[in-house]
C-alpha cells in the first residue's frame, strides 16, 4: 500500500511524462513533434519578427534572459497628423513548455497533409481556416510560410508562435498574430490575435483579440507567467487613431482554470495617446510590472502636456495602479492637477503645499487663455481653503479665505467730506472688482459665508456647485488647456458634497 505523501511527491512527475509521451507521441503541435527543450528553452514554433532592444521608460532592468520579440506592429510612415510609432513588443526568452500542470493534458490532432489555399481568405474568414488547418494535422511552419505568402506576416511584424502553454495542461499552444493585406497601406494596419489550443484531438479557437479595421493588429509586449502563478498570461496592446491623435489601449490576460476560458487581470481600463509599454520587474521582486508611458501629442489643440509613467503591479488578485511617475510640472495648470489628486487622496499636507506652490511660483508657464496665472492662482486659493476645512484647520481656512477677499476687495476710498464736496459717493464701491478670477473668489466666498455659521461642509459645497451651474462661462479659464488635459464640471469646483 502506498504512503499518501509518496503519491503526492510521484503524482507531478507522473503527469509531466504523460503529457511528453502525448506530445511526442499522438499529440502534435504543427503537425511534427514538438522540439521544445526545457533545459535550453529553444522556441517550438516560428518566430517571424526582427529583434530589437526596447526602451526601459522606468526603473528597474528586464530580466538578463530576455529575448525580445519587436516590433509586431511597427508604423511605416508618418500618419496624417505627423504621427510615428515604432511599438517594442517583448516576451521573455521561451521559458519551459510546462510552467505548470494544473489540468489533464490535452490530446492534439495526428501530424497530416493538410493544406492551406494560395490565396489568402477574406480576414475574417482567418480564424476558422487556421484551425481547420491545424486540427487535420497542418504544422505551424507551413502555416507561417503561408501567411507570409499572403502578405499576414511582413517585415514589420506579425508572427507564429508553437511553445506557449496557455492553459496550464502541459500542451503547448498556437499563437498566432496576423495583419490583414487587403489593408496595408492603413495606418495603423489592422489584423488580430488568436490562440488556438487542442481539444479531443482537433483545435479549437481559445481566444481572439478582435478585429476591425478601425483599429491596428495587437502588438504583443509579454507571452510568459508574469505574475508567478505558473500560468503563461498575455500582455498586448492595440492602437486606435482619430483625426488628431493614436491612442493605445492595454490588455492583461490570462486563462482561468475555474470557467476554462481567458480573462482580464486588470483592475481597471488602460488606455493612453501614443504609449510606450513596458514589462518588467521594476521592484525587483521577481514578479513583472507593467509600465505605461503617455506620449505627447503633437498638435496645439491638444494643450500642453507632461509625460508620465504608471505603473500596473500584481496585488495578488489582479494587476492595479501602483505608482504614477511624473516630471517636475513646468505649466501651472499641472501643478494645480498635481495639487487636485493629493487632496482628494486625502494626502492633505502635500496638496497644500502643491497649491502654495501653484499660488507663489513665478516661474510657472502659462498657455493661451489671457491673464490666466491670474484665474488660476485665484483657483488655487479657493482650493488651498477648502483643503485646510478637510484637514480640520479652520483658522488656516480662514486665512486663506481673508487673503483671498483681500485680493479682490476695492482699495480704501480717499477722505471725503459729503458737505464739502456734492459729488462725493454716499456708499463705498462694491466689494468684488472686474479682476481676472474674480468667480473664484466669489466660490469661496459663498462657501465661507455659509461654512463659517453652519459647519456643514456638504450643504456649503452644494452652495457652490449651484453657483457654478447657474454661471457656466465661470469654467472657461479651467478648461481652456486642450483635450489632452482635464474638462471639469461645476461639482470639481467643490467635490465634497456627497
């Protein structure tokens, strides 16, 4: 009778022989047996793709057994709007077929004849005649050539990939990345992704990224386990481009044993004009981050812009917001942004110091809106004061709020005697001049107005974001900086009324 433990200890390596004996015996990937080491990690399949070295946009170095595989979707020329992409995909050197076995080994389809037509099939007509291919026995190296011969795979990019195990059961996978040739002189040039895995001795089609031709071929960043859980995950994005600017958006997948079928890792959408994405162990605990850089926007419509790099990070449940790394602000609407997401984070002392800074900084830029440092410092102080109210300063609020009045408040009138001179004013002038800024001030006036009596910070900011509706044109100054940057609305101007 066997010991329960010694089981367990054999059950692992009984498995791992099985699968090897199905993939080199009944099982094929391609039509021949696959050739895949695991000592050497030598790819199985086709890569059809030029190397190149990727840009590292943060701290920390890929892997030194990195092999890249990019670009898959490279630009050929300059878009309309002056737009040029050179997208460095990557994915680690192929790591063992066999990164785990948590399910039974699927039995692939015999090595056969199987042919593919000379001429290419409408693209989307792809999907079904690849796997028909594949599950009567056709080999991966018949059908790189072939799309190559159709035009799928270019010089540019698009490959055929046989030594990725996407689904956890030891078998490696197909992936396959094409371009549609009806559509080459599009920018970008659309295609799609697929995987297609074995099922009962036939192929079946795991996953498809989606076409349109709207949108360009998926550009693969990662093909390997990057969150340690011994499951090969799929890192890719896709760009889409408008009138005047690309926008790239990014995808984390990876398969889930639970439901037999892929699924999103990411927290949240990822999308950003002309990205530069990046994997890579940036902490350098063994686990990949990805990094998105933004890039800039080349057209004057899109306002002034700073690059920043975020960081996506495994949680243990899925890949979130980790860090946002940004350059020193040189415009002022920036700083106040900057100044914006610290107090709603909470993080109280360093919004007030970022509002300071928005308020005091001479050297700040300013874009096109006319005595905009004016309308923003304005902004700024109505802001710092109602940080000090949320950080439970009321004495600091209240100085805030005087300095601010103070700024918009008539200058004494000169000694004047009504007996003595009949063209003397009865009363003194209004409070608020015709000053650039002057909503902001009149916002925070309303506020303390009614703060200062009720302390109910709720019914204050409803007060002011009443104000703001019932006055549009007082945003116009804020949202003057262009599509790339924020458009806020009358409930930003006081966002604690919830």
């Amino acid at each position: 009778m066997s010991h329960p433990r010694i089981v367990r200890l054999l059950l692992p390596i009984i498995v791992l022989l099985v699968t090897l004996l199905a993939c080199a015996g009944g099982s094929t990937v391609g039509g021949a047996t696959p050739t895949v080491s695991f000592s050497t990690a030598t790819p199985g399949g086709s890569i059809s793709i030029s190397l190149l070295t990727p840009t590292i946009t943060v701290e920390g170095a890929i892997n030194q057994n990195t092999l890249l595989i990019g670009p898959v979707a490279t630009a050929t020329a300059q878009a309309a709007a002056n737009f040029a992409s050179t997208a460095t995909a990557q994915a680690l050197i192929p790591t063992a077929t066999v990164p785990g076995i948590f399910a039974a080994p699927a039995v692939c389809p015999q090595s056969g004849t199987a042919t593919l037509p000379s001429e290419p099939p409408s693209f989307p007509r792809y999907a079904g005649v690849i796997n028909d291919f594949l599950s009567n026995g056709g080999a991966t190296t018949i059908l790189e050539v072939t799309l190559r011969t159709w035009g799928a795979l270019t010089e540019f990019g698009g490959l055929v990939r046989a030594d990725r195990d996407f689904t956890a059961d030891g078998v490696p996978d197909v992936l396959v990345l094409a371009f549609d040739p009806q559509h080459i002189e599009d920018f970008p040039q659309p295609g799609d992704l697929f995987i297609f895995g074995c099922a009962e001795g036939s192929y079946r089609l795991l996953y498809q990224a989606g076409y349109s031709v709207d949108r360009g071929a998926p550009i693969l960043h990662s093909a390997d386990d990057i969150n340690g859980d011994r499951i090969n995950d799929l890192v890719y994005s896709v760009k889409t481009c408008g009138e005047t600017t690309c926008e790239d958006e990014v995808s984390i997948l990876e398969w889930s044993l639970d439901v037999e079928n892929f699924a999103s890792l990411l927290s949240q959408k990822i999308i950003e004009p002309n990205a530069d994405i990046v994997v890579s162990d940036v902490d350098e605990d063994s686990l990949l981050e990805v990094s998105v850089t933004n890039g800039l926007i080349p057209t004057t419509d899109a306002g002034p812009q700073r690059q920043s790099t975020t960081i996506y990070k495994w949680d243990g449940v899925q890949y979130s917001l980790s860090q946002v790394i940004k350059p020193v602000a040189e415009y002022r609407i920036h700083v106040i942004y900057d100044a914006e997401d610290a107090l709603l984070l909470g993080n109280y002392s360093e919004a007030i110091s970022t509002y300071r800074t928005a308020i005091n900084d001479d050297d700040l830029l300013n874009w096109v809106y006319p005595n905009e440092d004016q309308y923003l410092r304005a902004y700024a102080r109505f802001h710092l004061m109602l940080t000090y109210i949320r950080a439970g300063n009321i004495g600091a609020a209240q100085t805030a709020h005087d300095d601010l009045m103070a700024i918009y408040a008539p200058p004494p009138l000169p000694p004047c005697d009504p007996a003595a001179d009949p063209n003397c004013p009865p009363t003194p002038t209004p409070f608020f001049g015709p000053m650039a800024g002057l909503e902001f001030a009149r916002m925070a006036d309303l506020f303390w107005s009614d703060f200062s009596v009720n302390r109910n910070l709720g019914q204050s900011c409803g007060l002011v974001v009443a104000y703001t509706r019932a006055n549009p044109t007082s945003l116009e100054a804020l949202n003057s900086f262009g599509f790339a940057n924020r458009q806020v609305t009358a409930t930003d101007m006081c966002p604690f009324g919830g």
